[in-house]
C-alpha cells in the first residue's frame, strides 16, 4: 500500500473500501464462474460441452454487487440468510469461502456442498447462509421461518430474505410477508430488484406500484434506495436492520439495481436494447463507488489493489477448484434419508 | 385400560413430546382451539400460543416456515387440515423439505412432521377425500406413515416427532372417532409393518382405515376355509419389505389394497416388487380412477368396502 495516501475522511473512506473490496470480490468472483462455465450448458439444440468446469444454468449477479455487500455489512454472522437462484454474491458476503464455493460450482466433493447443489443450490449453514434456491420466491417463506425460530428461541438472530422483483408476484411473498407482520417477526425482507423476470420485463408483468406499495399495505415500513449505491444500501440496511433487531418487526428494503448479464449466463439478452444496458453500465456500482472513493480522497493506486487482490483470491479458488476431486458415484445415495436409507428401490 | 379415540391418542402423544422437549411446536389453522377434527384439544391452554400457533390460511407458508423453522432448531409439526390443502404447499413439501438435506449436501436437516388427513369423509367430495399417500412416497427424502388405530396413532406420532426426515403423517378422517386401548410399552418404529391377523392361504396388504375392512374380510373368508393374513403396512415409505415378502412367500398369493385411486397407487409398487422377487400371483385391489362425488350414492363407488374385498380374494384364491 503506498504510505502517504491517507484521505481526507479516513472513516468514511474505509468503509467505502472495506464494501468496495467485497463488491470486488463478488465480481471477480461472477466473472470467473463465468468464464469456467463456457459450453456448459446445452443452447438452441447444441449439446453442452462436457469439458466445461461450471455446469448448467448459472445464474450471475454482475451489476448487483451493491445489494449483497450493503446489506450484509449489517449481518452478524450468527443472523441468517436465504438467497435466490443468484445467490452466489449474498453467500460471498454473509462470509463464505470463495473456494469452498467455487469448488461447488465446479461440482467438487470439497463444495460447500460437496457437489450436490451447484451454483443455483449454493448454501453455507456454518455462516447463517440457509441457501440459494431454484424456485422463485421460495426462500421466503423460508426465512419467516427461520425468524419464527429465532423469536420462539430468543436467539437474538435476525434474518436477511433476499427476492428478486419477479418474486413479488408469488403467492410466498404475499403470505410471508404477512405472517412476517402478524407475529412481529425479526426479518429483513431485501428485494433486489434488477428489472427482470427471468427474460422479461417485470414492470409490464407487476400491477400497482410495486415492492414497497406491496410491503406498505401490509404494514411492514419499506425503503427504496439506488441499488448500485453501495453507501445508500448499507446506510437504508443498517438502520432497518436495527429496527429488526430492536425487535420492532419486519422491514423492507426495495434496492433497484439492473440485471447486467441475461437471465442464466447463456442468455444473450437479445431481448432488450443496448442502449438500456449501456446506461446501466454508466451506473456500475464499482464505478460508482470508485468515483466516490477518489473524492473522499482514496489514491487509485489502492482501488486498483484491491482488485487485484480480488483476483488474485479468485483465481486461487479457480485452480483449488481445478484440482479437487469430484464425488464418489456412491456419495449419491448419502444426506437423501435416515428412515429407509438402503431402501432405493 | 381405559379407551381412548384415534385424535385423542394424537393429541397425547403430541402432548407428551411437547413436554419432553420445548423445541417441538405444532402450527397450523384453527389448532389453538383444538384442530378441526380435535386432535390438538387443549394444548394451546396448556403450552400458549407461542408453541402451538395458530397460523393465517397460508398453506405455503405454513409448510415453508416450518421448514425454516426446522432448519433452525425447531422440530414443528405441521397442521394441513386436509391432504387435498398440502397441495397449496406441493413446492415447501417436494422442493423445499424434501431437497434441503441433499442438494445442500447434508448441512441441514428438516426434522418436521406435516400431518396430511386423508381419506373419504362423510360427503367431502372431490377436494377434501383424496387418499395421496403414493404422492409422497414417490419424494426421494420423505417418510410417509398411515396409521390405522388408536394405539398405533399414538405410537407412529411420537416415532414421527423423533424423526430427523421429514414425515408425511397419513390420518384418516373416518378414523377419528375410533376407539381403542393404547399400548403398555412402545413397540411400533416407522418402517415395520405388523401382522394384524395370521392367515396361510393369502397374504392382504393393506394400509389405514382399509386395515379394518380388510380383517373383516378376513374373518368372513375364515368361515368358508380361506386363511388370510393381513398386514397393516403402517409406514408406505420406507415399506417393510422383508415382512411383506416373507408373508407372501409363505402364502403365494398376495393381494394388496387401498382406497386411494388404484392406477397408479402405491399397491401397484407392491405387486411389482412381490412379482418381481418371488414371481407368484399378486393382484391389486384399490378405487376407479374417478374424482370422490358428492352423493351417497357416488361417493360409495369410490370406497373399497369389506364385501369387495371379500369377492376378490376368494375369487383369487379359487383361480388356477
């Protein structure tokens, strides 16, 4: 690090780079499983590549990291955590290993876990992190759940339910939210809102007016912040997430951010135009964040080493994941059932 | 001994887990006044409202916040009112508590229990008379249980409750009322059928109410020189194959019968695996492929009553 860079406000800068490094690390690590996951899914009639590392539909958060890092800079690591089925930044920020993770992207016996859940299935329980989850809005009730376990148990834990804007039209949402309210649960609802229902706009597909409107009519306080602004989440994150803690029931935070990349990896988007992508980019949270490290007075030599360092970390993960072996074909019969194990047949 | 109906036996053996251990809580609509059939009759007044909760009519998640609450240290017991409602809650069932174990590589477990009432019920017709229980036994990670008596209500309950699986718990709701002794010592673990009359000449396998229809067949076979034995599955998945297979092997005929909807139905499994194993005569006995109906008259087509069962053995009994 050079030595006489110190900033203006050195506080305020260090938590801007404390939540720059884990963006850093997010998107290091998106576009690495990116870029492993080449040819690993079948596309318009073409069969998927088997010497592709990361297998099946893989679901990147590239252009999102703000709403993880922000967020879970207020998570204790005892609180708990229920994802989507682009859930590999929350993991990263509620304190996974990226290794442990790559290697279940890589579908690794040394996986969190150990090969059988893969990118959209990614889960770290040891860090609170309860799964991603391959149904839409599934987590939800999930987490209400959790939050209802805590209560009973007097745990202390909170609970962060992340969702995406196609999830508010589920029936889960409706009901979680709800129960959330009736029994004054410790849950922090976040919906990250990227725009899209999988390949389709969501404002064409929602009525009303949206997230918030919906979290408001139930009586759950809800706040609405630019999800690429790493501070603005943090900030909204940290003083819903005391509210939840303080025990005055569930809060809602709607973070509007853009979905970069198309729905799974393999999807190029053809549906929307460049010119939206291309001011969407304009608003990068890293590039956000950047700008606003520079003025607070950070040298770029320092941005530009946390990069690095990002990569570095990543790549490390990416030749740890290369190497490490896969299941054994019999591990496919373990974790299925105590009762009847044997039984498979 | 005093008798004691197949709710109250419930009743008790949720009471009795819910004192031994506060982690397990029940959930469910209408259960602080006891459930709609009274099988949760005072236990709101005895453990609060915090543990036996009574939930909005929010069959998903009611099922997925069990799951989460079982994933966090709870063991609930969860309340569907009907099998027909679980419907509502087919993904937290299949996808969620089914799956967690395995696809996030045995972090966590689900130790929940979803009670799941099937069965024909004085004029509930098509949306509340469903017999599902092949469902769930299809589920890779489910153990589906349908206990036909008191004692065995009582019993089966508890062994749910311990369980760390998730448990598709099958009442029947002709069942209620029935009365019965419950047992001295515990016997009954999932998984193990039991003889509920000895026979030679058949082997009858059965599950929940039919079990009652079934031994009364039985008997009246008896009378006119046919020996049946009868075996209450008790547990559909894992089923007792060995007891299932040394019956059949011992008799050479095995009959299997069930009221829910036969096409399809779990008895079809059990044939299969009875032919496939000892390659002797088996033969399937269940209801049309027809929604239950309303009247008297068209819910009776969709019974398996003891007469029937009665012609179909000794037809099978008598044929070369």
């Amino acid at each position: 690090m050079p030595a006489n860079t110190s900033p203006a406000n050195p506080s305020a800068a260090e938590r801007l780079l404390d939540l720059y490094r884990m963006m850093a690390r997010i998107r290091a690590f998106e576009n690495a499983a990116e870029e492993t996951s080449r040819g690993g899914v079948a596309v318009f009639g073409s069969t998927a590549d088997a010497i592709a590392l990361v297998r099946g539909p893989l679901h990147l958060s590239t252009g999102q990291e703000a709403v993880a890092a922000g967020v879970c800079a207020n998570l204790e690591r005892s609180d708990y955590l229920t994802s989507t089925h682009r859930g590999h930044g929350h993991t990263l920020a509620k304190g996974a290993d990226p290794t442990a993770m790559m290697c279940e992207l890589f579908g690794r016996a040394t996986g969190t876990n150990h090969g059988k859940g893969g990118s959209m299935h990614i889960a770290d329980f040891s860090v609170g992190m309860l799964g991603a989850n391959g149904v839409v809005a599934a987590g939800i009730p999930i987490a209400v759940g959790a939050a209802h376990s805590a209560k009973i148990r007097g745990s202390g834990a909170i609970v962060a339910c992340f969702f995406g804007d196609g999830a508010i039209n589920r029936g889960p949402f409706m009901e979680g939210l709800n129960w959330a309210k009736i029994f004054e649960l410790p849950v922090l609802f976040v919906c990250e809102d990227n725009r899209y229902s999988a390949t389709t706009a969501t404002d064409a597909m929602t009525a009303g007016a949206g997230a918030a409107a919906r979290a408001l009519s139930m009586d759950i306080p809800a706040e609405t912040v630019d999800g690429n602004d790493v501070l603005a989440v943090e900030q909204a994150a940290r003083e819903l997430a005391a509210r939840v803690r303080s025990g005055r029931g569930p809060q809602f935070l709607h973070a509007l951010t853009y979905r970069v990349k198309g729905h799974v990896s393999v999807d190029p988007a053809s549906y929307r135009k460049q010119s939206e992508v291309d001011g969407a980019l304009e608003s990068d949270p890293l590039k956000l964040a950047a700008a606003k490290l520079a003025a607070l007075g950070v040298a770029a030599a320092r941005i530009a080493e946390i990069e690095a360092q990002a990569r570095v970390e990543i790549d490390a993960a990416v030749a740890v994941a290369r190497a490490a072996p896969f299941p054994a074909a019999d591990a496919a019969f373990t974790d299925v059932q105590d009762t009847g194990a044997g039984q498979w047949l | 001994m005093a008798l004691i109906n197949y709710a109250q036996a419930a009743c008790q053996a949720l009471a009795e887990a819910m004192r031994a251990d506060p982690h397990v809580i029940a959930l469910g609509e209408d259960v602080g006044r006891g459930g709609i059939f009274g099988q949760y009759l005072g236990l709101q007044q005895e453990f609060g409202e915090a543990r036996i909760i009574d939930t909005p009519i929010s069959e998903s998640t009611i099922m997925g916040a069990a799951v989460g609450m079982a994933l966090t240290g709870l063991r609930p017991v969860v309340e569907m009112r009907v099998a027909d409602f679980a419907l509502c809650a087919i993904d937290e069932i299949v996808n969620q508590a089914a799956k967690n174990r395995y696809m996030f590589g045995g972090q966590g477990r689900v130790p929940l229990v979803a009670r799941l009432p099937i069965g024909l019920w004085s004029g509930s017709a098509a949306q509340h008379s469903q017999s599902l229980e092949a469902w769930f036994a299809h589920i890779p990670g489910l153990v589906v249980v349908a206990p036909s008596t008191p004692a065995d209500n009582y019993e089966l309950l508890a062994a749910a409750i311990a369980c760390d699986d998730p448990v598709i718990y099958m009442e029947h709701k002709e069942l209620w009322a029935m009365t019965g002794e419950l047992p001295s010592k515990r016997t009954a673990t999932l998984g193990k059928a039991r003889v509920a009359r000895p026979g030679t000449d058949l082997t009858l396998v059965t599950w929940s109410k039919l079990v009652h229809a079934a031994t009364e067949a039985a008997e009246q076979a008896a009378q006119q020189g046919i020996s049946v034995e009868v075996i209450d599955l008790r547990t559909i998945w894992p089923w007792d194959r060995d007891l299932v297979l040394a019956s059949a092997a011992r008799t050479g005929r095995m009959l299997v019968a069930h009221d829910a909807v036969q096409a399809a139905g779990f008895g079809a499994e059990i044939a299969a695996t009875v032919a496939e194993e000892l390659g002797i005569p088996v033969k399937r006995v269940g209801t049309p492929r027809i929604p239950v109906g309303y009247a008297r008259t068209l819910e009776d087509v969709a019974r398996v009553p003891a007469e029937r069962l009665l012609q179909e053995l000794k037809r099978f009994v008598e044929a070369k």
